[in-house]
C-alpha cells in the first residue's frame, strides 16, 4: 500500500475536487490517504491563486516537501488547482522537483498521470480545460457527513475586473440535471440530510435534461427539495446578476431553501462596482435584497467585500459601511484587493497605500463583527432547526450542528439525535457560536 497526503487550499470547489482526487486514488486499494506526509509517497498540493498570498504559499509549501524528496527521491510531487491552471510549466521551472502540474479541469487524469512518471520519471503536465470531462470519471459519491457538497457548475463567463477564476477554471458551463439529481439522491439514501450547491455563480446553472430542454436553476432547487431524505438546501456562491425573480420565488414555495444567502456585493459604491465590472448597481442589490426579504421575512444575507480596489476613495468607502448599515448582513467575508497579474484590474493605478486599505479593512470587520453579534443575539430565546453533525464533548454528551444561518450550536443531547433536524432553544450567544437546550 502507498500512501497520499494532499494539501488543500482555497474555496469549496477546490475541497470538492480534492475529495474527487482521493476517491479516485483510493479507487483499486493502490493508495490511501494519510495525515503524516513523513509516511506518505505521493505529496499532492490542490491550491489557490484568488489573491496572492494564496499563491505565494505554495512555492513556500514546496521548498518544504523538496527537503523530504532530497530524503526520498521516490517521492511524487503533483500541483494541481487555479495556480497550477495559470503557472503551467513555469511551476517546473521556479521547483524543478515537482513532476506533476494538472488542473482545475484534467485532476481525473492524475492517477494516469502518476503511473506515467512512475515508469519513466518525466515530469508530467496537463492544464487542458476539457469540458465536463472531470465528472465522466468521478465515483458515485460517498457520505462523509449529514451535509455534502455537490458541485453543478463549472467555471464563470463574468471576468470581473479583479478575478482569476475565469482564466483558471474557465468558462461557465452546466451539469446535466439529471446526474446532479442522481448524485444527490445516491448521498439521500447513505443518509445525507443536507445538500450545498456549489458553482461560482450558481444562479447562472442552465443545466441540459434528459429531453434536450435546459433546467434553470429554480427548477433545479424545487427538484432537489422532492428528493426524499434531503430536508436542507443551501448554495454558493450566487452573483446579484442573473438574481431573477424566478429563485426569489422558490424562497416563497420551497421551505427545504435555507433562509440564507450569501451574496457578494463587493462594495457599496456605484462607481467602484462598475470599475470592478459587477454589472450591477447598489440599487440593483438594494432591490433584490428586498424582494427577498418579501418571499422569505427572515432572511438574513451575507457578502464579500473588497477594500482597496484601485480608485476607492475614503468617500467610497464609506458608501461601502453605509451601505453595509443599511442592508444590515449577516457575517461577511472581507479581503483587502489583491493585484492580480492578467486581470483588467491589474491594469489600473491603484494610489491608495496598504496602511490606509488596512486601516479601512479593520474598521469595515469591526462593523460587520457588530452587526453578526447583534443577528445572533436576536436569535437568543428562539428555536432553532439544528441539523446534528456530531459529539463535541462525550464526557458531558453536548452534541453540536449548524443552524440554518449556519451559526454552529451546543446543547446537551443524545446518540440518536446524531444527523437528525433538532429543535433547541437558544439560551447563550456569542457572534459566530451559540448554545442552546434540545426538547
Ligand atoms: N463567484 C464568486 C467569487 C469567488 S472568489 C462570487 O461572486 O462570490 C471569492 C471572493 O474572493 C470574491 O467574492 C471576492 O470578494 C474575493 N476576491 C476575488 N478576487 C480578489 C482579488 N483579486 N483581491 C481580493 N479579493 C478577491
Ligand atoms: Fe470571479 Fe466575478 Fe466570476 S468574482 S468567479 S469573475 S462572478
């Protein structure tokens, strides 16, 4: 038996693919995965390039694993993921130990891949974006908890002015309805009570069915929430473009439909939106945010924010918190701009200096801190469908799941309650965790 150890860095598609790697690795009992890489023969690194500390901590990651190859010259080292994607052969010549560079797109060919060098000891690369191909060779998909992951989309046609993702994971492109709808009633019967929809901009699925029709993604909720089993829906990531009022509906009729969104606006100010290329404006975002909340009444939204974005000024940005006050969101992500290299945002000055974008990214987490605690204290004395994922504590028997806006709860429970929806009545809050009482 040989042994894998894989690194994964970067959004949930990539934590996706890594799980397909592993199954198809571990597929003929040839290998299998561990967590001690001093035992390990094949060193896979899954990465990120969506800012560039993220890719910079993949050169750093590999001049450590040289040191265990210089020790084990047997040892195989593939990089695979959107820098893998966008640094092709250059990965060879900045760490001319690595043998394997594959993609976000040809990651199935890597067993292939590895037998190949094995034999001759050439490095290997494939950064190819072969539509679709990846899921013709996937496993039927295998419980790992009470919620999966199930990816519907590929890809994002949308190039953003500031983003890698359409050069390193290509066009949009849509799985057939059918195979999701199989997958997931597959992970149903194994007990998964809990489906995430991923894609980069899941909105945009136009899946093709069975008679040659296309299925939108509306549809593609309603049909998820009659698969017997499954008894919560989430998705990401949604884009407020193409937000159409068909999925606004199924928030009024699917109650399965998490009352959450995570929509990312970016920023609050027209002109850096449009300078971003987001297609939208604030009122744009306004509007949808208020249909939603006339399907759903208690829904609550999250968002990413970008500071710093080449031409915000301090008026800007401050658009940006009084917009964040007046759509009053639930948690959010923030990240100070990154330039990255082949983007049309790369292209513009950018005079702000890095003290003043930190200084605004902490003033605009402190916000955002404040209104995520105020939500959660909101939720204090109310009842709470929480899906159990399992034991935190077996001395004192708490058991902990996620609510629906996927705050993490305690309570003290039984065995049995393990993967099953939970009533518990908040009793203690903090911003991202609470506690509460099972009846
Ligand atoms: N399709 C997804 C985008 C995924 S990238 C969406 O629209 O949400 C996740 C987040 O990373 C983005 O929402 C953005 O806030 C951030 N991001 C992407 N590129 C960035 C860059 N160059 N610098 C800083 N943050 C970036
Ligand atoms: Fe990136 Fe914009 Fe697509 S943020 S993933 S180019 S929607």
């Amino acid at each position: 038996m040989k042994y894998i150890y894989i690194q994964t860095w970067g959004c949930q598609m990539n934590e996706y693919d890594s799980s397909m790697i592993i199954s198809l690795l571990e597929k003929n009992n040839e290998y299998l995965v561990t967590k001690n890489i001093e035992k390990a023969h094949i060193l896979i690194l899954n990465t990120c390039s969506i800012r560039e500390k993220a890719q910079e901590k993949v050169f750093h990651q590999l001049g450590r694993w040289k040191k265990l190859k210089n020790n084990n010259p047997d040892i195989i080292i593939a990089v695979g993921g959107c820098v893998a994607t966008q640094e092709g052969k250059q990965i060879f010549e900045r760490a001319n130990y690595v043998d394997i560079v594959f993609g976000t797109q040809t990651l199935h060919r890597l067993p292939k891949m590895i037998s190949e060098v094995k034999k001759n000891r050439k490095p290997k690369i494939d950064i190819n974006f072969p539509k679709l191909e990846k899921f013709n060779y996937f496993l039927k998909p295998k419980k790992k908890g009470f919620t999966a992951s199930i990816s519907i989309m590929e890809g994002c046609n949308k190039y953003c002015s500031f983003c890698v993702v359409p050069y390193t994971r290509g066009n949009e492109i849509s799985r057939p309805c059918d195979d999701v709808l199989f997958e997931i009633s597959i992970l149903a019967k194994q007990g998964v009570r809990e489906i995430n929809l991923l894609g980069q901009n899941v909105n945009a699925y136009q899946g093709p069915t069975f008679n040659k029709k296309i299925c939108y993604f509306s549809e593609l909720i309603r049909l998820v929430s009659e698969i017997e089993g499954i008894d919560r829906i989430r998705f990401t990531t949604s884009n407020p473009l193409e937000f159409t009022d068909d999925i606004i509906e199924v928030y009024r009729d699917t109650p399965k439909l998490v009352s959450f969104l995570h929509l990312p606006v970016q920023s609050g100010s027209n002109k850096i939106l449009k300078l971003m290329k987001r297609s939208y404006t604030t009122k744009d975002y306004q509007y949808i945010v208020e249909k939603l909340i006339s399907a759903r009444p208690d829904i609550q939204i999250s968002s990413d924010f970008i500071v710093g974005f080449p031409g915000e000024s301090e008026i800007d940005f401050q658009k940006t918190i009084s917009f964040i006050k007046k759509i009053n969101f639930d948690m959010s992500f923030s990240f100070i701009y990154s330039n990255r290299p082949g983007t049309l945002a790369s292209t513009l000055k950018d005079e702000t200096h890095l003290e003043e974008k930190k200084t605004r990214l902490y003033f605009l987490q402190n916000l955002i801190n404040i209104q995520t605690m105020m939500w959660s204290r909101k939720m204090f004395g109310s009842t709470q469908s929480v899906l159990v994922e399992g034991l935190s504590n077996a001395d004192t028997m708490e058991l902990y799941g996620r609510t629906e806006n996927n705050r993490i709860v305690t309570f003290v429970g039984t065995h049995d309650m393990i993967g099953q929806f939970v009533n518990v009545k908040i009793n203690e809050v903090h911003a991202y965790r609470l506690k509460g009482t099972s009846f």
